[in-house]
C-alpha cells in the first residue's frame, strides 16, 4: 500500500506540474524556477526513465533557449497566446467529440471534486490533467479497497476514453503551429508521461 501511496503522490504532481504549465502563461519568476536546482533535479528524475530521457531532456533544452531570450517572458506569452487563445489548443473538441458518456463523467467528476481552474469546462486540457491530479490523490486517502478501485477505474475511463483521445492529436498541432518548440516539448512530454501512466493504470495498478 505505501508503493500506491508514493506512486500515486507522484502521478499528482506530474499532472498537476503540467496543469501549470498549460493553464496560463508562466510569469518570470515561473520561468526564473527553469534554472534552479529543484527544476534540474525534477528533469534528472524524470530522464533516468528510458521512455521519458529523450523527452525529457528536449524540455530541458527549450527552457534553456527560453531563459536565453531577450524578454523571455513577452516573447514565450506571445508563443502561448497564438497556440491556446488564438487557436484554441486547449479546447479537446478541437480534436475530437467525446461521447456523451465520457462527458457526463468528467462533468460528474468536476462536481465532486472541482480544480483551482477559473474555467469549468469539461473539455478544458487543462481540468482533466487536474482532474487526474485529484483523482490520484484522493486514492491515496480512500478508507477502503472498494473506494480505491473506484477511483482508479474513474482515472481509467478519464484517461482511456477522453485524454487518450486528444493528447496526440494536441502533440502533432503544437508541432505544427510552434516554431520556437517549448510548448512543442512541453507536450511531448506530457505525452510520454501520460502513456508510461496509462500503462500503469491498464496493466499495473490494483
């Protein structure tokens, strides 16, 4: 139980440190956070895993060239504004219409437990990365096995039946519509993560 605990501890963080990451532009002490030693030592983590190294390790690069701008700051809220606002990166029915039954559970979900997000809506990115951030620490709390697996099957239907449907379709547009390449990296990222998480959700976890 204490391996569950610790690894699902950690599932949180990662889908809530993405969730910053998408949800608004970063600031400059956010980006300020890319030189210092607890970003490093987050990316070392993260690289010592053989299918996140490349991924990781391209982040780390970009939020090198970020930091290396004149107003990076202006310049990388310029590249947020394109992709997100002006293209509306973050909204799934960019990419595919959930089916109704996918919809109600995200809906259903955003009732119970909520996110510190400003917008509600279920098809937001961002709220179902927090979404699967919420659900993972609550398993850590659940008073009985049958609350437990009730949760992860929630993560399992979230990430099965709507994340998988969107992520990589997100990936390839931000590769497309990004030539500065950090948020091209950033959900490449997401996506390596996300798939070693969907396997230990499919596979692993009880």
């Amino acid at each position: 139980m204490q391996d569950f605990i610790v690894t699902s501890q950690r599932r949180a963080e990662l889908y809530h440190w993405f969730t910053a990451l998408l949800s608004a532009p970063l600031t400059s002490e956010e980006l300020q956070e890319f030189s210092g030693y607890d970003m490093h030592a987050f990316l070392t983590s993260l690289a010592t895993l053989d299918p996140l190294h490349d991924a990781a390790e391209a982040f780390r690069q970009q939020a090198g060239l970020v930091l290396a701008l004149n107003e990076p700051e202006k310049q990388l809220n310029g590249h947020y504004q394109r992709l997100f606002v002006e293209q509306g990166l973050l909204d799934t029915s960019s990419f595919t219409q959930p089916s109704q039954e996918s919809l109600f559970l995200m809906s259903i979900l955003l009732h119970q437990h909520g996110t510190q997000l400003k917008d509600d809506d279920p098809l937001n990115v961002c709220n179902q990365l927090e979404m699967m951030a919420s659900l993972a620490l609550a398993a850590t709390q659940a008073q009985t096995d049958e609350q437990r697996i009730g949760l992860l099957d929630q993560q399992r239907e979230l990430a099965n039946e709507l994340m998988l449907t969107w992520l990589p379709e997100l990936v390839e547009a931000c590769a497309k519509n990004d030539p500065f390449g950090f948020y091209q990296s950033a959900t490449q990222l997401l996506l390596a993560v996300f798939s070693m998480d969907i396997h230990y959700l499919n596979n692993v976890a009880p």
